[in-house]
C-alpha cells in the first residue's frame, strides 16, 4: 500500500517544482490558467508520482497535472483513490481535461471511474497563444488542438 500525505513545506515546493519541469508552472485548462503555486499537491512517500490540484470552484475541484514516475505500480490510481477520499465531503466533483492526443490519459481516467463531459475543438491552438511551448504533436505522433474534459462524480 502506497503512502500518500497531502504535500507541505518543503515537500511542496519540490512537488511543485517537479510539476514545473513536466508541465511548466503554467497550465492552461479550459481557458483557465493555472500556477502550481495555486495548486495544492499529494505525494507518494518516495515521491513516485505527485497529483497537482485546485479547489477554487466548489464544488468541482479541478485536478491541474498528475505524474506517476513510475508506471503500471498503481501509483495514479492510489492518488486518484486519495483525492478522492480527501473531497468527498466537500465537493461534487473532481474534473481533470486532457488532450485529444493523450490516449494513454483518456483510457487511465474512464478506468477509475471518470467519464467524458466535454470537448473543446481548437482550445490547445488558443492556448498556445499564451503558452507557445506547448507542443504542435503529441503522444503517438497526433497532432495536439483539442482538450477533452472528464469528470468524477463524488
């Protein structure tokens, strides 16, 4: 069983500078813009994954970047589980919005539960705009222009 704590201090800073390396400490979600420095994040007590996430629109909380450093261990899922566990007296939902090239994403997510509640056709085109290095290709070589939203119901 993995321990995962809800990252303080120091912890924090490493958690969202390791986020800040992935991702970049900008995350354009929805047209929203999201700073690490805004987020909150859970670690694994090794620090093999770390799930970013934001709570300033009750009750959908809004899952901003999660990494497992180490894949296939359950890493994701037992931070998903977590989060989960740590919302649910508080919020409805938790929303997490990937891209249409992420299929490894879209097939993590709808196993744990999360379903598909929207697509905005040309939204990574528009965020490029504040965010240039966002990549024109993607996972699997498919070009990246759209986001996909996904949301589970707590």
């Amino acid at each position: 069983m993995l321990e995962i704590c809800l990252a303080k201090g120091a912890g924090l800073e490493a958690a969202r500078a390791c986020l800040a390396r992935e991702w970049g400490d900008l995350l354009i979600v929805r047209g929203l813009c999201y700073r690490l420095a805004d987020c909150e994040c859970l670690i694994t007590a090794g620090f093999e994954g770390i799930a970013a996430f934001n709570t300033r629109e009750p009750p959908v909380a809004e899952l901003v970047a999660i990494n497992a450093f180490l894949r296939r261990y359950g890493i994701g899922t037992a931070l998903i589980d977590t989060l989960r566990q740590m919302l649910k007296d508080d919020f409805a939902v938790i929303r997490a919005t990937t891209t249409n090239d992420n299929i490894d994403a879209l097939r993590f997510y709808q196993r744990r539960g999360f379903r598909i509640t929207g697509l905005r056709a040309g939204a990574v085109d528009e965020a490029r705009i504040l965010k240039p290095a966002i990549p024109l290709e993607g996972a699997y070589g498919i070009p990246i222009h759209d986001e996909i939203d996904l949301e589970l119901r707590l």
